[in-house]
C-alpha cells in the first residue's frame, strides 16, 4: 500500500467518527488500498488540476435518449447533435443516469458501472467527454430492487445481509420526512422470513445502509469509477436522506454531512479535478447546508428556491420577494457557487418556497399550474395529512397558458425573462434541454405512464427538431437563438463569475435589477428585466452604478448603445432584458 495513513487525517477522523475506533481504523486502511488503485501515475496532469467554476461554465441538463435518430446509439445521436448546435453555447453536458434501471426514468439504477445497452457504450460517453465537461449522477440514496446487491439479499447471500435497512418490529417511524405520498416500508420475502425493508422513494428503490462500511467502500469505488471515467462534476441524488437512525426525521443527519465531507476529501485526495454538486430539494436554509464550511462539503449547491421564486414574479408581476431574498443570498467560501436552474427533469419543488413565499402565494402557483394544464405531486406529513410538493409542468407552460390566444412573441419574451434572471444571478446556470429549445409540455406522455412527472419528459426526434430549428419563426429557434446569445455573452464577461459581486438595485417592483461585478476589478454589467406585461420606465442613478456622471453603455443582447446623462430615465418594453455595460 503506498498510501500512507497519517497523510489522510481527515479522511481517518471522519471514518473512525462514524464507525467507532477498531472498525473505523480497518475501513480507513481499506479506503486507502481503493485510494492507491485509482491514483493512475499516468493520468495527464491537466485532470489532476484543481477545479473552480467560472462565467464560462454553463450546463445543459439532457437524458441520455433526449434526441434519437434512426440506426444511431441514443447516446452518440446526442453527442454528435450537441457538437453540432452547442459547441460554445454550453461548456458541460449533466447526462441523467445511464445506468440500467428498472423504474423512475433511471433512478431505480441496477448496475451504477454499466452503461445501459439501450443507449450506448462508454464508448459514447467518453467521446461525448472529449467535447464538453461531464456531469454524472451519483443516485446512492438508493439502489433498484431489481439490482445484484437486492436480489443477492433476498436470496440469503451473507455478504449482502447489512447492505439494505431492516426494520423488526413496530417502532415510531412518524417523525421520519417522507418525500412522496407512499409506505416509508416494503415487505419483502427472504429465506428467514418476511422483512419490512426502508424505501424511502418508492417500493422499487431500495435504501442502502450507510451503518454498514461495506456499502460506503462499494460506493465510494463507484465515485472513483465515475471520476475515472471523466466525470468532472458528480451530482449526488436526494443525498439528504443518506443516513437513517429509528427516532428522527432522516433527513440532513449530521452523519449524512460527515459521509459528504468524507466524499468531498477521498475525491480531492484522487481526482481533485472533480467538483461535487448536492442535489437537496429542501427549504432554502437547510439546502445552504450542504456547503459545509465552504470547503468541506459540496462545492456546488442546487438553488432550489429560485424556481418557484421567478415563476412567481412573472405571474404576479411583482419582484419583491425575489429582490429580498436574492438581496440576502452568500456563499460561505470563494471556493463554493449556487447551481442556479428553472427547470429539470423534475418538477418545480415548492418545499424550498416555503418560508420565502407566503402558503397564500403558493397555493397561487398550485392553482395556475392545474390552468394551465400541469399536475401537482403531494407528500404526506408527520401528522398523516398531504401538502404540494411539486409542480408537475413544464416551465414555459408555467409561465405562458398554453389554452390562451396570448400572442406567441409574448410568451417567448415572457420566457427569455425569466431565463435571462437566472443567467444573470450569481452562481453556474444549469439548463434544462427542454428549455433550451423552447418546448411545451406533453400531457400526453403523462396518459402514457402514469407518472406527472413524465409531462416534462418528452424524447425528441433529431430531424423533427432540427427543422424546426432552421425555421426562424418558431418558437424553437427564437428561444435557442436568444439562449444561445445569452449564453455567449455571459460566457465572455468576467462581471458574470460566479463568485463576482452581486447588488440588488431598487428600483421598482415592476423591474428586476441586479448589478454584476468580476472578482477583483470594477467590470460591471447592470442587468434588468423587465418582469411585467407593460411598458415601464425606471430612474436609475447612472453615475452611482457606473462612476461616472455622463457614460455610454451598450446593450449586450443586441449591441445597441446609449449615450446617457445623469436623471436620464431608462424605459423598458413588456418583458424586455436589458444587460448593460459601459462602453
């Protein structure tokens, strides 16, 4: 072994906390045996860098089978569509999971090493990663029930006998936070018996036990397989419930954090080029959490509150939550950055409103959300009674109802505002595809499966959409051109890293304004938006924000300039995005 024990102290403490003296110490040395197997001397020294994210980074949110095309690897369709169009546009790719799976679109994985043969290859995977940074989901809450690991289980293997959580008898199980209206347990027939099995997501997705060390080794090898791979960012999947204790609420445990600290320091000790993203639809607050210290934890935290938050200023009209609670957002490290997104590939969690938006404000985006055609997915309570918990409904139908006789140009421009005030926010925007290229929601699919989830899911055919992409009147076009504008130019302005200043700029309800600065100069670009479907003009102290009384700016979106004055008023069409900066 050439790892040297007393060279990973963290790494020691941490197993020895979780695990006691004697076993800890045994699962440290065997920790680093796994260390010294995946330290390829050979890996090129440019993959062992340390990574920070910058105004480059950008990433698109895609299945693996998003786009097919006839006699083409779902996966290699993709990759060859995304050199095509996205080169540039997007710097990371976040392949949902490709693993086989038996339910949950690929979150009930069987075989977390293996790319499912319906898709491709690693081979596509690893050609995909020679064009963009990669993204790997890390589903290890849970494994399929359909899996090696479960099926061993059931079949009596003893090496298998702790990987899952047994609960005898009838203990208190009422203070544990369900995610989802269904049986904390699932009974299950074993040679010794019938047993009551802890699945929190579903019957089919099959906790693992984190008590038992052997299923940390099992996983962590799994991190370091992805790594090695070419993983650059690994999203770790409803880690929040990672640990279980009969008692509690399960959920953001301090053994859960302990085990993504731990992560966090066996993947710096290997692949330090690899950045952890935690995935915790959660209350705002305790979402923040998973940053740790700002070093120890994730260096990348799901901004789950802006979602409802902007969807909830374009349909009032009215900017005041999101301007107090964008005025009160920090990072608790340099090395740390919010993943700032509107929509995924699941719905629009209202858990992380709550205390932000008032019950009366969200029950206002539940009832629009079933106009415009969408679902609502609830949760059961300590007390038994359900609550939302997510809007099932795809974000520009959100925003614009697909049943009004509302122009067409509104609604991209309704749309483009909301995108434009997630770009523009501090933190690595993360992009979902459908929202890329402006599709609508498909009800239909959620007849076909069942699920509401589904409505936001559809899989698309190459040719179909690229047509529609050189048609310059559609609605795809228009978003993806405007998209990929923004983009651009976020990408070439140091204002927008992530860890730039960010100033909330009062200057209405009507108005969003943000003023952006780069780490360590003056660069600046003023961003508005326009959040409401009238003409507004706003006063704007020019000399403040600029330093300068009389100044030109120019519009980043559409390079038109302007020669302003001090008391020069700025108005705004319905739904307008201003970025400016001075000539």
């Amino acid at each position: 072994m050439n790892t040297k024990l007393d060279k990973l102290p963290t790494i020691h403490d941490h197993l020895v906390e979780l695990y006691g003296n004697e076993l800890g110490q045994d699962t440290f040395q065997r920790l680093c045996s796994l260390i010294d197997h995946y330290r390829p001397s050979s890996l090129p020294p440019a993959r062992r860098k340390r990574r920070k994210v910058c105004q480059r980074d950008s990433i698109l949110i895609t299945y693996g089978d998003q786009v097919s095309q006839a006699g083409t690897p779902p996966l290699r369709s993709l990759a060859d569509f995304c050199a095509q169009h996205l080169n540039h546009v997007v710097s990371a790719i976040h392949i949902l999971p490709f693993y086989p799976f038996s339910s949950d679109d690929g979150f009930s994985v069987i075989d977390y090493k293996t790319v499912d043969p319906a898709l491709g290859t690693w081979e596509e995977i690893n050609a995909m990663g020679r064009a963009f940074r990669l993204m790997f989901d890390a589903v290890i809450n849970h494994i399929s029930a359909g899996s090696r690991w479960f099926q061993a289980y059931l079949s009596g293997d003893p090496r298998y006998r702790q990987y899952f959580i047994e609960v005898s008898g009838d203990p208190d199980l009422s203070q544990a936070v369900r995610p989802r209206a269904l049986p904390l347990l699932t009974r299950f027939d074993t040679p010794s018996g019938s047993k009551a099995i802890w699945t929190t997501f579903s019957a089919d997705q099959i906790d693992l036990n984190y008590h038992n060390p052997e299923v940390l080794l099992e996983i962590l090898d799994t991190l370091f397989f992805y790594a090695a791979q070419g993983a650059q960012f690994i999203r770790l999947d409803a880690i929040a419930y990672l640990w279980k204790e009969i008692g509690t609420s399960c959920i953001h445990l301090p053994q859960t954090h302990r085990i993504i600290q731990l992560i966090r320091a066996a993947l710096d000790a290997v692949f330090p080029q690899v950045l952890i993203i935690t995935e915790t639809n959660v209350p705002h607050a305790d979402n923040l959490s998973y940053f740790g210290e700002g070093t120890n934890e994730a260096q990348l935290v799901y901004n789950f509150a802006l979602p409802p938050l902007v969807l909830h200023t374009l349909q009032t009209g009215t900017s005041r939550a999101l301007t107090r609670w964008a005025g009160s957002l920090a990072l608790p490290a340099k090395t740390a950055a919010f993943f700032n997104f509107l929509a995924s590939h699941d719905g629009i969690g209202l858990n992380p409103a709550r205390g932000i938006l008032t019950e009366p404000e969200i029950a206002a985006l539940v009832e629009k959300t079933l106009a415009h055609g969408g679902f609502v997915s609830y949760k059961s309570n300590p007390d038994g009674t359900p609550s939302p918990y997510e809007l099932n409904i795809n974000y520009f139908d959100a925003l614009s109802n697909p049943f009004s006789c509302e122009q067409d140009q509104v609604q991209v421009n309704r749309f483009m505002a909301a995108q434009a005030i997630m770009l523009c926010l501090a933190g690595v925007p993360g992009i979902y595809f459908h929202s890329l290229f402006g599709s609508r929601g498909w009800p239909e699919g959620v007849q076909l499966t069942g699920r509401n989830r589904t409505i936001n899911r559809q899989k698309l055919e190459r040719f179909t959409l690229e047509r529609e992409l050189q048609q310059p009147e559609s609605r795809r076009s228009q978003v993806f051109a405007r998209y990929s504008k923004m983009l651009k130019v976020r990408a070439a302005r140091p204002a927008f890293h992530p860890n730039g200043g960010q100033q909330i700029i009062e200057c209405g309800e009507a108005v969003f304004a943000l003023l952006r600065h780069s780490p360590g100069s003056n660069r600046r670009v003023l961003c508005l938006h326009n959040i409401t479907n009238q003409v507004q003009t706003v006063n704007l102290d020019w000399q403040a924000l600029f330093e300068q009384p009389s100044i030109t700016l120019v519009d980043l979106l559409t390079n038109q300039s302007f020669n302003l004055n001090p008391g020069d008023p700025w108005t705004m069409r319905p739904y307008q995005v201003n970025w400016l900066e001075r000539k």
